[in-house]
C-alpha cells in the first residue's frame, strides 16, 4: 500500500489548495468593506452574488460573481500546472466544498454555482462554455437564477463525458450533486411556483 502514498500526495496537496481558496467569503468581504454590514444578515443570507445583488450595489455583486469564479478557477489551474488535470480535478472538487462549507464560516457557506462555472472553464474550457451558456439562456428565457443554474450544472455531466472524459464527467457529477443539495429550498420554491425572479428582491432562505 505505501507505493500508493506518492501518487496520493498531489491529489490530496490539490484538494487542500483548492478547498483553502474555495473557502475564501468574497460576497462577506465585499459588503464589509463597502459599509453594507454582513451579507449573512440580508435576502437569503446567502454569501454569493445573488444575495449581493440584493443589496443594490450592482458593481459589489459583479464583483463578487467574478471573485468566486476566479478563485474556483485560479485553483484549478495551478494544480494543472503543479501536477497535471488529475490534481486539477480535485483542486476544483475541493475549491467546491471550500465554498461551500468554509471552516472560517462555521461551515456555513454559499451555493456554489459562480465557483463551479469557473472550476468548469478551468479544467475543460468546452465544458464551462456550455453551462455558462446554459445558464444564461435559462435565465434569459425564465428571468429565475436558481433554476438556470439547476439546469446547467445538471446537464454539465453529459458535456463532461463528451469533451472532457469520465474524470471530468465526474467532477461535473459531484459539482451538479452538491449544487442541488445546497438548492434544497429552492427546488421546494420552484415546485410550488413560488421562487422570485431575478431582480425581484425577495427573501430567499
């Protein structure tokens, strides 16, 4: 078994960067600096760009969407380039998580859909070009934020395996998974009709 610990070092070193840059709360940051107090007090209490929006400063939230794609995205590729598109796989696995539940945050983080777009765009660029894509037609056609990126992150498995392999098809698969478990409420909101549109400024949980 320990000629097996070399060859898990990268993988486990990737997974650690990418959950530490992950874990990095642009959207709280951004409010704090900017006098908007904390973002966990506003909308849905939501730490990501949606929730940011609702403060009404449109540059913060712009700001915040690139921020949280970036830091998916600049763990990806210095994984790549460390150790290869295997490591950067589970950079972006762990920049996912981090997001998600970030040990600063009591593990209380946001849902995920701006990181894993940039995640996508930094291991297999055809692959985040169509989710992005995804996602803005169905919030183009729907004008509803949660279900256009249900919609892109729940198709981007099959683009995964197309352009990107099983490997990627997989991350793709554990990025849709822990999207939808983080979109609980909504998926309960948009059954019953019930999730705001976007711009509409009301409280989500």
């Amino acid at each position: 078994m320990t000629f097996l610990i070399p060859a898990l070092i990268p993988a486990l070193v990737s997974a650690l960067l990418g959950y530490l840059l992950g874990s990095i709360p642009f959207g709280l940051v951004l409010t704090r600096l900017a006098g908007l107090g904390d973002i966990r007090k506003i909308g849905s209490g939501n730490i990501g760009a949606t929730n940011v929006l609702r403060t009404g400063n449109k540059p913060l939230a712009a700001a915040t969407l690139i921020l949280d794609s970036g830091k998916g995205a600049i763990a990806a590729l210095l994984a790549h380039a460390w150790a290869g598109p295997e490591a950067a796989v589970f950079a972006a696995g762990g920049a996912m998580l981090g997001h998600s539940f970030p040990v600063w945050l009591g593990f209380k983080g946001g849902k995920g859909v701006a990181t894993a777009l940039g995640v996508l765009l930094a291991v297999s660029w055809p692959v985040g070009v169509i989710a992005c894509a995804t996602w803005l037609a169905m919030a183009y056609l729907f004008r509803i934020s949660s279900l256009s990126a249900l919609t892109a992150l729940g198709l981007s498995p099959i683009a995964g395996w197309f352009f990107g392999g099983p490997l990627v098809a997989g991350l793709c698969l554990f990025i849709a998974g822990l999207v939808y478990v983080r979109h609980a409420a909504n998926i309960q909101r948009l059954l019953k009709g019930e999730e705001p549109k976007i711009g509409a400024g009301k409280k989500q949980a």
